[in-house]
C-alpha cells in the first residue's frame, strides 16, 4: 500500500498534541478520581498487595517485590514513582489514615528520607481491606492494564469519600488539586445526615464536620473563612502551631515555651527550617529572650524547646514566632478531582452527591451480582430437594440409562424412550416421564454423591434453601429500594466508625492575626561602617567614638542611622539595594563584618559602591546623580521610597554611575573631565527629574573624552593635580552643557 502523506497546520498539530498530553497528565497520573479519592499508581499498589495477598493478618513483604510487581503488570512508569507512593501511603504523619503498614525506615516528619526499597517491607492496613477492597470482584468494572494481558479496576470499591477523609495533593498541566484531609467520625456522621436530609445546608453540614482535621494536629484560625471554602471549593486556610509555656521546676531549670503540635505545611525540612528562622530572629536581636533552642521529637510526637530567660515577655514572643516563622503558615485549597472524566474543582455538596451516586453504583453492583448467584444456587437446591423426594425413581432412570448424556436428556424432558428400565423398575415409569428438570439442575443430580441422601445432610439442604431465598428476598429489597440500599450503607458506615474512628487532632477557632511591629523594637543609635573591600557591620555608639579616628581611616562609608531603618546602597551601575539596618551585625571594632554580597543581590565583580544612605534621612534630602558621560538631575529622596530589595535608580545608556550626593540649594559644583577640562556653574541650573529618568547634558566632551570627577564647592575649593594645584574657586563660572576650561 503506498504511502500517502497528510498535510497539517503545525501550531494546530502542536496545539492538539500538548492538549492530549495535559488531558492524560489530569486523568491518568496527577489528579485523584472523586470515586475513591485515588490516583492511579496508588490505586495500582493497593490493588496488587491485594492480589499478592498481603493482608494485615500475613507477613509482610519486601517493598521491592511490591514495587516491580506493581511495575510489571500494571504501571509500566518506573519504580522510583511506585516506591513513593508505597512510602506516602504507609506515613501516618502525612494521612490522616494510614492505608499500608510499613516495617523499616519508611521516613519521618523532619523529612527523612525512606530506606531503599530493598531494605523494607509493607502489608495492607486492615481499615483498607476493609473499606477499599472488600468485595472487589463484585463491586467495580475491570479494564484491561496496559499490554491487554490483564485486568485491573477502573476504581476502587471504597466505602468512604477518601478524598475528604485522607486530602490529596497533586499539580497537573495549568491546574493544581490541594484538599485537607477530615476526621473519619465527623466525616461519616455528616455522610448519615446528609442521606437522611440531601437538602441540608452548608451551615448545617459544618455543624456536624467542623472542618479540616490534619494529623500534626495544631490550629484552623480562619474558621469563618470555611463557609465559603466549602461552598466553592476553593480558598485558604491559616495553620497554627501549638505553643505551650512550662514554667520552671527548680533552681537550675528556666521556663520554656515548647512546640508540641505544628501545622501541616510544615511538616519535613520546615522544622529544621523553623529552627534557623529562630536562631536567625535571635541573632539580629529580634527576641532576646530565648537563650536556647532544641529538638526534643520522639515517639511521644512533637517537642521543640525555647529555654527562656527570667521574666521574658511570652506573648511577644508568640507572636514574633507566628509572624516571622512557619509556625503560622497558610494551606491553599483547591478542591480538584475528576468527576465523570472531566477535571472539576467540587464543593463539598457535590463531592458528598458524587460519593453516594457511587455507593449506590457500587452496590447495585454488588448485590446484582450477589442476587444473581443466589438465583442460580436457588435454582440447583429446588432441584436437589424435589430429587431427594423422588429418589427412587432418579436411581431407577440412572440405572436404565445408558450415558449421561440420555440421563440428562430423561431428566429434562422426562423422556423415556432413551431409557432401557429394569422390569423392577417400571413402576416408576409414570414419575419419570413427569420430570422436568432445568438443565442446571439435571447437571447437580447427576453430580450429587449419595451421602447428600443422608438424613443430616437432606436437612442441611433444606436450612441452606431457606437461607437461600432470605437472601434473595434481602437483595431484591436493596436493589428495589434505595431506602433499603442506604440502611445497609448507614450500617457498614457505623461499623466502620466504630471500629477505626479517632478524636479530633486540629482545633478550629477564629483566633487572632498575630501582631508584631517590627518598629516596636527598643530604637537605638548606631553606626554603620563598610570597608573598600565591601564588608560591613554596625558599631554602637560608645565603640565607634573610642575608635573614631580610626573609623574615618580604615572605611570608605560611615553612616549614622537607628537599628530599626534600612540602608541604600547606590551603585555604579544605577542600582539601589535596600538592606535592613539589622541585617548587618552589631560587632567589635577588630570585626570583619559581611560582604554586601551575602545580603542583597550586589555582585562585587560588576559594579561599585558609590554612596550609602540611611533611609530615613535620606527621604526628606535631594540627591545630584552624575554619570561618565556627564548627564546628570536632581531628584527628590522620597522617590527612593520603596519595600523593594533592588531599585534601578537611574536610566544609563551605555553609560555608567559617578557621583550620588546629597545637596543643598544655592550649591555649585566643579566637573572635570579625564582631558583636563573643569566646568563650573551653580545647581540651579540641573533641573529635578524622577529616577527613571536618563537626565540632561551637563557639559560637553571631545570624543573619547569622560568626566574624572565632580566636586562640590562647599566641601573643596582646590584640587591637585600632579605638581600644580587648580583652584575650583577661581574657575569662571560657565553655564550647565560648555565645554569647561582646560587646565593642564
């Protein structure tokens, strides 16, 4: 057959290729199925430890053997994926529920890494046996896994909304799906209520589920906030940890402010972290009245330790602590999940209206089937028991027939033309030829073993028939009845509640936004000192006035300011860095200090110091900015303004930053250019401008010339220049753009 080629649009083929791409990343790896609130590697795991039957009660098995048995007949994606999902579902710290049972390192919440898979081993949690693969075969439809050789479910049977109950996390292509996890007992009391009453509202359901419930415990403090996150689907919600204050028990022991629950966001490398934000805010002199900071964490869960000093100010640290650290942090909600093959962010009367749409599929499911066998069964004990009672005549047919085959036809259609009957055996006769037997049933007599004659045994049958057409009756009555249906879910919910609920962990309150101003802190004087190497630190007053000659020597910047202001630095390259003052430490004299490297986005290695400013001071001043190629303005100190780290202070033009002053009115300035040449004339005649501007031609160069320098006739009157001296005061005064006086 020859080759026939297609002509396409390329950005029409791209277009459709990354849609079908995104599509298969939403439904097929990122984003749980509402039904049973599960992606498919980890609906895959739970599925094949139920196949290799690792159950709660047997040994457990090698994660390796779980992981490549997972990989191999079902989720062809690698191990390493497989692996962290065995490892998530199995830490408790993470879900609300454990579903797997893990044995070895499987990681912990300081953000541990598991072992590797060779190392431990896993069986199923007894609450998922229960709750999300009993009754597999009967409850869901299988698919075929990706060679076709296999069958794998489309879902899981589970009993619960797991995608409330556990949470799930996940980012897909342009959506993400983020939702909290609940406590099982709120979750099921709500579920009940919600099938006695399905137009209860959402006031009402978040009396009986109070909210999240997440299981490192802690603080919701947004609880008004829940309405509206649950409505929508959507929104944010405030953690808190828990801090508790132990007061002191004896001479040699100090008081102690102590983390015992932590929000969830912070579970991992956020407690290592939390711990340097601490020792940070100690460091700059933000508390000053912790003196220690450890990490108690054991099996009793949470304990981080603050030592205190005698009569510190606990609530201020509080707050410093909830403000400045992930001690408070908040939990983006965006409940997303696929609902009939579609992405969709559900509130939780939908996500409530999905899950019992698929209790009732799964049940009609399950008791279809069950009804279905029942029936069979019923069919072949009928027969049983009329064949017992006309036993003799059944032996009589079997002894004339001359195969099964015209055994069974006689049986069926109680022809007796097949039959070659003893003489004995005539009388007979009339019962055989009213024999109608279904062709299940011919099947069961010709099977049965004659012990089933034995009169224990014809009575056990007789129980088993009875027992037989209750259960037909019971499924009938579920299938027929969605009443009925939903007692028998009210009654596996109770059980399940009973058997694995738990007391809340989370407390939900609206608890107030912590307050802490920063300029709330005891305002002090200080000095700040950079040498020309860039390294910088603070002096305090006493220290700086011993050394002050010393000071003014070895720095090219010294800058009074107040610990509670910010630093500029302008730089050659037209930049700002703001700096917190406090960022720098407070030092001894002999002390190195820190590169302004380490502390803003300065590079060293491209540009340079010109002029450092104390914010505060600086806002109420007029800066003269003058480039290389001598344009220069004026511009107001409040336009520097800003929150900002990094400022581009002025536009240069291939061009770059000489000179960033404060300046009075009635000032004049001195340029001199590299050729020799000095223009005077007064500051009046730069105009203001804002920093974005380039600003205007201050004096007029030759070809390859630049300016070398900018004076001020206010600080220095005379300047020397190899052997002569040029005496700025004496230069004629030109006009702002002339081409100087060349002095040479």
């Amino acid at each position: 057959m020859a080759e026939q080629i297609l002509s396409t649009e390329f950005s029409e083929e791209m277009q459709k290729s990354y849609l079908d791409y995104s599509m298969s990343v939403i439904t097929s790896r990122a984003v749980p199925d509402i039904r049973d609130g599960l992606k498919p590697v980890q609906r895959r795991v739970l599925f094949d430890m139920g196949e290799l039957r690792v159950f709660h009660d047997r040994p457990t098995l090698k994660s390796a053997r779980i992981c490549g048995d997972t990989m191999g007949k079902y989720h062809p994606h690698g191990d390493s994926s497989i692996y962290e999902t065995l490892v998530v579902l199995a830490q408790s710290f993470k879900r609300m529920q454990a579903l797997v049972e893990g044995q070895g390192n499987f990681g912990s919440i300081e953000g541990d890494s598991a072992a590797a898979p060779r190392y431990t081993e896993a069986r199923l949690e007894a609450f998922t046996e229960k709750t999300m693969l009993e009754d597999l075969s009967l409850s869901v439809p299988f698919q075929p896994n990706y060679d076709g050789k296999l069958l794998e479910p489309v879902v899981l049977p589970a009993k619960l909304p797991y995608f409330l109950l556990n949470g799930s996390e996940g980012i897909a292509v342009g959506m993400t799906t983020s939702t909290p996890s609940h406590n099982l007992k709120e979750l099921i009391d709500l579920i009940l209520a919600y099938m006695k009453n399905p137009e209860m509202r959402l006031k009402e359901m978040l009396e009986i589920m109070k909210g999240p419930d997440f299981p490192t415990g802690g603080f919701i403090a947004n609880k008004d906030d829940l309405a509206e996150i649950y409505a929508t689907g959507q929104g944010k919600l405030r953690l808190r940890g828990k801090l508790v204050f132990e007061k002191k028990e004896g001479k040699s022991d100090k008081d102690k402010l102590v983390v015992t629950e932590i929000p969830y966001t912070m579970i991992g490398a956020g407690i290592s972290k939390f711990m340097q934000d601490v020792a940070q805010l100690c460091d700059e002199k933000k508390i000053t009245d912790i003196t220690d900071i450890s990490n108690q964490s054991g099996e009793q869960g949470i304990r981080i330790v603050l030592e205190l000093k005698n009569n510190a100010d606990v609530e201020r640290i509080k707050n410093i602590l909830y403000k400045k650290t992930k001690l408070e942090d908040s939990f983006p909600v965006n409940m997303l999940a696929i609902a009939k093959g579609r992405p969709e962010t559900l509130s939780l009367k939908r996500i409530l209206e999905e899950y019992l749409s698929f209790q009732e599929d799964r049940l009609h499911s399950k008791f279809g089937k069950l009804l279905e066998k029942e029936e069979k069964k019923r069919e072949i004990e009928e027969g049983l028991i009329y064949a017992v009672d006309v036993i003799d005549a059944i032996i009589a047919l079997l002894r004339g027939a001359k195969s099964q085959k015209e055994a069974k036809i006689a049986l069926m259609e109680g022809d007796s033309s097949v039959l070659k009957l003893k003489d004995r055996d005539l009388v007979f006769l009339k019962d055989i030829e009213q024999f109608s037997f279904t062709e299940v049933q011919a099947q069961a007599i010709l099977d049965m073993r004659l012990s089933k004659l034995i009169g224990l045994e014809i009575l056990s049958l007789q129980k088993s028939h009875r027992e037989t057409l209750k259960n037909i009756k019971n499924y009938k009555a579920i299938l027929s009845s969605k009443t009925v249906l939903y007692r028998h879910l009210e009654t596996e919910l109770t059980e399940i509640r009973a058997e694995f609920g738990w007391e809340r962990k989370t407390a939900i309150d609206n608890l107030e936004e912590a307050v802490y101003d920063e300029n709330a802190i005891v305002e002090t004087d200080l000095f700040f000192v950079q040498d020309r190497f860039g390294y910088g630190k603070l002096l305090e007053p006493q220290v700086y006035q011993r050394n002050k000659e010393a000071v003014t020597t070895e720095y090219d910047f010294v800058v009074s300011c107040k610990n509670t202001d910010r630093l500029l630095f302008f730089t050659s390259e037209g930049n700002l860095h703001q700096v917190k003052v406090l960022d720098y430490p407070i030092a001894k004299f002999k002390d190195k200090g820190i590169p302004l490297d380490n502390l803003s986005r300065f590079s060293s290695d491209k540009e340079q110091v010109l002029s450092v400013f104390a914010k505060n001071d600086l806002l109420v001043e007029k800066l003269l900015f003058v480039t290389k190629n001598a344009f220069g303005k004026q511009v107001e100190g409040k336009e520097f303004d800003t929150q900002n780290r990094l400022v581009q202070a002025t536009k240069l033009v291939e061009d770059s930053l000489l000179f960033v002053r404060t300046v009075k009115e009635g000032e004049e300035l001195v340029l001199e250019s590299e050729d020799c040449c000095f223009l005077r004339f007064p500051l009046s005649e730069i105009p203001m401008q804002k920093k974005t501007a380039r600003g205007v031609s201050l004096m007029s160069l030759r070809k390859g010339d630049s300016l070398k320098a900018v004076y001020l006739l206010s600080e220095q009157s005379e300047v020397k220049r190899e052997d002569k001296s040029v005496a700025l005061s004496r230069l004629k005064q030109g006009k702002r753009g002339g081409k100087g006086t060349k002095r040479t």
